[in-house]
C-alpha cells in the first residue's frame, strides 16, 4: 500500500505531464462537441409542442434528434409495414404553426426494418430541412402549405412520401448520397424543384398529380427518373444527366421538355402515345413562376415557327426520341414521333413558301404533303399499296368507256349478245347451234386444218398425221363443250311465235335471266380488260405501244408517269421499314 501511495507522491516528468494533459484536453473536447452536436428531444410530441410554443415566428434550430415514446405513435409509422398501410378513415391532422427552419436532424432507428416515417402533419408555414440524417425516412398524409425544402440530405438509401400534399413550392437540392426520392399519390399545387451537383439520386414518382411544373435542374445528374401514373402539366429536364433508366408510362402529360439532356438511350421508355403533340421547351423562373407564366414553346403558330433556334432545338428533341425507339425496336413509337416531326416541318415548309415562292421551296412543300397522304412519310408502306389501287381504278373507269385493242368487242359485246338471243327465238333451231353458227367462221379455220392433214396421208411422215389431228381436237375442245353446255340447258323447242301463250310467262322469266347473266360476265370482262390495262400501263409493263385511242392514250402516259413515281417511293418506304 505504502508503495502505491509513493508511486502517486512521484512527481510526473513534463513530457508525460504534457501528454496527459493534451488527451484530456482532446477527448473533453471532443466530447463536449458530440454533447453539444445534437440536442435530444425525448419525444415527437414534445418538439411538436416545442415548435408550436417558440415565441419567434420562425423555429430555427440546428443538430436536433427527435426521439419517440409511445404516446407519438399517431404522428409515426416505425416500419414499412406501418408506412404504406392504407388507412380506412380519414385522418385528422395536427397543425404546426410555425416557420420551421432545421440545420441538421435525425430521427432514431427502429428495429431491424431500419425505417421510421411522420405523418398525419400539417406545415401550415415554411418547413425548410438541411442535412437529415436517416437512412430510410417517410412522410405520410402531410401537408405542407407553404414552401417545403430539403437540402444536403444525408441518407444512404431513401425517401418516401406518401399521400402528401405540397401547396407551396418544393426544393431538394444537392442530397450528399445516391440516395432514392419516391413520391407516392402526391399531389403538387406549385412548381417542384429537384436538383443533384455531386451524387445522382433516383427519383420516382408514382400516382402523382403536378399541378404545375417538375424541374430538373439544367447541370444536374440523375441515377434514374422514373415517372408512372402521373398527370403532370410540364416536366422539364433541361440540359442535365440521367445515367441509367429514364421512363414515363401510363402517364398524362401536357408538355415535356428535355432539351439538350442527356439520356439513356438503349434504357428510355416512353411510350409515344403518352406525349404525341406534348414535346416542347419550356423557360420560366423557378421562384418567379407564380409571377410568371411558364414560357411553353411547340412550334404551333406562325410566330413560333419563325423561331429558327427554338424551332431547330425541338426538332432535336424528336430526333433523340427516335434514337431511342430505333435502338430498342419500338416501330410504333418511332413512326408515330416521325411523323409528328414531318408534320411539324411540312407547316414551317409552308411558312417559307409564303415568304418565298421559289420553285424549291414550291417543290419540297408538295413533297412533303404528297408523302404525308401517299404514305405518311414513309412509315406505312401499306398505305402507298392503298392509294395506288385508287390511282389504278381511277383510270381504269376511264378505259371502262373507251376502246382498246385487249377488248377485240368493245362496245359490240352487248349488241352481239342481243343478236344471239334474237337469232335464237326466231329460228327453229337449238341454242347449240345458233352459238356453232356464230363461231362458223373460226370453226371453218379448223377444219379446213383438218382437211390438210387428213388428204396429206402418206405424203408425210407418220408423225405430223399422229400428232396434227390430236392438236385439232383440242382446239375445238372448247367449242364443242360449250355447245353441249348449251344444249344441256335449251328450253326452246322451236320459235318463239310457236310457244303455246302459258309457256311463255316462265320462259320469257328463264330467257331474260340467261340474257342478264351473259350480259353481266361481259360487262364483267370488259371491266376486267380495263383494269389489267390500268395495272399494266401503272406499273409500266407494256410493251412500248399503247393499247388505247384517243385522249386515255395521253391519259395512260400521265398514268404511267404517276405509277413510276409512286412505286418508286413506295420501293424506298418498304426498304427503310425493313431496314428498320
């Protein structure tokens, strides 16, 4: 004991006296500085008080952490579980009064779901957040009235809000963290902000209404922005960066604007159909927007289309799209925001010819209005099929009314058919023969073929005689079908002056039908011959001489001049369809 004793009676060496003296120093320091860094709050309720008491207008205060009892279970929800449960009644909000200002805050964690969230708040004033300290943290049915504003937030992996309401305006900027911002069933009244210098958040939003404008920063970076069931009037990401998935499905949006932005290209889905007409650029001040219009810039009138540099930015923006949807093979999407971007040329193409009507500008407006309707632009080969066929009916209805050397009857087809049936009542003879009668003439033909083989005999090798005289059977083949045809079918048994008067009502029924039926198969052919005549000269397949007289025969040059150029431009659309 008495050496113990004299071992602390040794008076120390200044060197150790100093080093004792320093580490003292350093860790009272340090730990008076984590003392004094946060100040505890022992429960939400008390601060809700607190802040409600502060007999400033504004409650500014840094380094608080609010801690929980179970008497704040109405304004908290301690796991995920809690946060996203859907509550069956409406629940009442607890006002806060006050401006709150926060320099640094954190909320304790709580069991292994490493989550806790606020809710059933209302921020009737200013509630402005720098540096929350919380790796996972919620708001759920709050209500911000005024401004709501979250800087440098330090959480490694998200927030959430859900079911809230931002009436003011909304800020995050520059979260120190990669972190996850996710609004679920917000609505938004006034613009929201989002910007991200130095780390790339994701931001989500899902079952959201914007009532006024989502502004991305122009310099800012995005991990991924990621947008589902929204209506949103103007979302703007202008000159910035998304590194991984940029999306917006099942969403109605007024005006999108992503201007000199750079985007995922083989990651982006968007759906044309959602903002088909809805490309834009949009210039506002952020915290004058209220005072402001926003500025939306579509090329839709006259005055807008004069703007060639906003006018050459938009089309840049439709030109991105389409990168995207050719990459990743949507057609649909990538003809559809073609097509709206040529349309959106055709109108400017009509402005310049209005100021200048030179040839050129004359020519590349009617092209353009001419691919619109042939084949809108070259994106539906199937409607230059389409339109063609009309082009081709046109001028055969034309041909219809005219002679040409394909119909070696023309015009007599009919007036033969009504000699044949007038030959037929008034001669005491079966159909049969009234038809061999007509064909008389290329019959005799046969025969007298016939004739040549027959009387050459000997004269000439066996095999001319072998096969000559089965050629001519064939010949007549058809003839003599069609007149056993016929026969099969007579119902005139003599004249028709010779029928008995009660024969005659049925027969005259049975002979006007045959007469109308030859008739139809004839007009029938005659249509026929008129539109292969269309098809050929359309398709220019002819033989170099114009089987027509009279003006259709300057026609079917016109014709064949039209068919060139229209197969010519629908050879290119098929390609670059295929290509695609």
């Amino acid at each position: 004991m008495n050496k113990f004793y004299a071992q602390i009676r040794k008076p120390l060496s200044i060197n150790k006296i100093l080093t004792t003296f320093l580490f003292l120093f350093v860790f009272g320091f340090s730990f008076s500085q984590e003392e004094q860094r946060y100040r505890v709050i022992p429960s939400l309720t008390e601060w809700i008080e607190e802040i409600n008491n502060w007999p400033d207008s504004v409650y500014s205060q840094g380094n608080l952490e609010i801690r929980f009892k179970r008497s704040d279970l109405k304004y908290l929800a301690i796991n995920k579980q809690e946060f996203y449960k859907n509550s069956d009644s409406i629940q009442t909000l607890t006002p806060i009064n006050k401006k709150v200002v926060v320099y640094g805050i954190k909320f304790p964690t709580l069991g292994l779901s490493n989550f806790v969230g606020l809710k059933n708040l209302e921020f009737k004033e200013t509630f402005q957040i720098y540096f929350l300290k919380n790796d996972r943290f919620g708001f759920k049915n709050i209500t911000f009235q005024k401004t709501f504003m979250v800087r440098l937030v330090e959480s490694a992996f998200n927030i959430n809000f859900l079911d809230c309401n931002f009436n003011g305006f909304v800020n995050f900027n520059n979260p120190k963290e990669n972190l996850d911002f996710i609004f679920k069933k917000c609505t938004f009244q006034k613009a929201f902000n989002i910007s991200s210098a130095t780390n790339t958040p994701t931001i989500k939003l899902d079952s959201c209404n914007l009532k006024k404008v989502i502004n991305f920063d122009e310099s800012s970076k995005f991990k991924s922005v990621l947008i589902s069931n929204t209506k949103a009037d103007v979302i703007r990401l202008d000159r910035m960066i998304i590194e991984n998935s940029f999306e917006i499905t099942n969403s109605n949006i007024n005006s999108l604007d992503f201007d000199g932005s750079n985007i995922p290209i083989s990651n982006t889905y968007i759906p044309y159909h959602q903002i088909n007409n809805k490309l834009a650029l949009a210039t506002f001040n952020f915290y004058e927007v209220e005072k402001t219009s926003i500025n939306i810039y579509k090329a839709s009138t006259n005055v807008e289309l004069k703007e060639s540099e906003k006018y050459n930015r938009l089309i840049s923006s439709y030109t991105k799209l389409q990168n995207v949807y050719k990459i990743r093979g949507e057609m649909d999407s990538y003809n559809a925001c073609y097509i709206e971007m040529k349309d959106l040329e055709t109108r400017r193409l009509k402005l310049l010819f209005k100021e200048s009507k030179t040839f050129e500008n004359f020519f590349t407006l009617k092209i353009n209005q001419f691919l619109k309707v042939f084949s809108a632009y070259g994106t539906k080969p199937a409607k230059a099929i389409i339109f063609s066929l009309y082009v081709i009916l046109l001028f055969a209805l034309i041909y219809l009314f005219f002679p040409n050397t394909w119909d070696k009857h023309g015009k007599n087809r009919i007036i033969n058919r009504y000699a044949f049936f007038i030959k037929y009542m008034n001669q005491n003879a079966g159909i049969h023969e009234v038809y061999l009668e007509g064909q008389k003439e290329e019959l005799m033909a046969y025969y007298e073929y016939k004739q040549l083989v027959e009387s050459s005999g000997k004269s000439v090798p066996k095999f001319f005689s072998v096969t000559a005289l089965p050629l001519y059977k064939w010949a007549i083949s058809g003839t003599k079908l069609s007149a056993a045809l016929l026969k099969s079918v007579d119902i005139m048994k003599g004249t028709w002056l010779e029928l008995p008067q009660s024969k005659r009502v049925w027969k005259s029924i049975l002979l006007v039908s045959a007469f109308l039926i030859a008739v139809i198969y004839d007009i029938f052919i005659k249509m026929l011959n008129a539109l292969m005549l269309s098809i050929n000269t359309f398709t220019t397949l002819g033989f170099g001489e114009i089987p027509i007289k009279g003006l259709p025969r300057y026609l079917a040059i016109v014709q064949g001049f039209i068919g060139w150029f229209m197969l010519t431009i629908f050879s290119v659309s098929l390609i670059s369809q295929l290509l695609n």
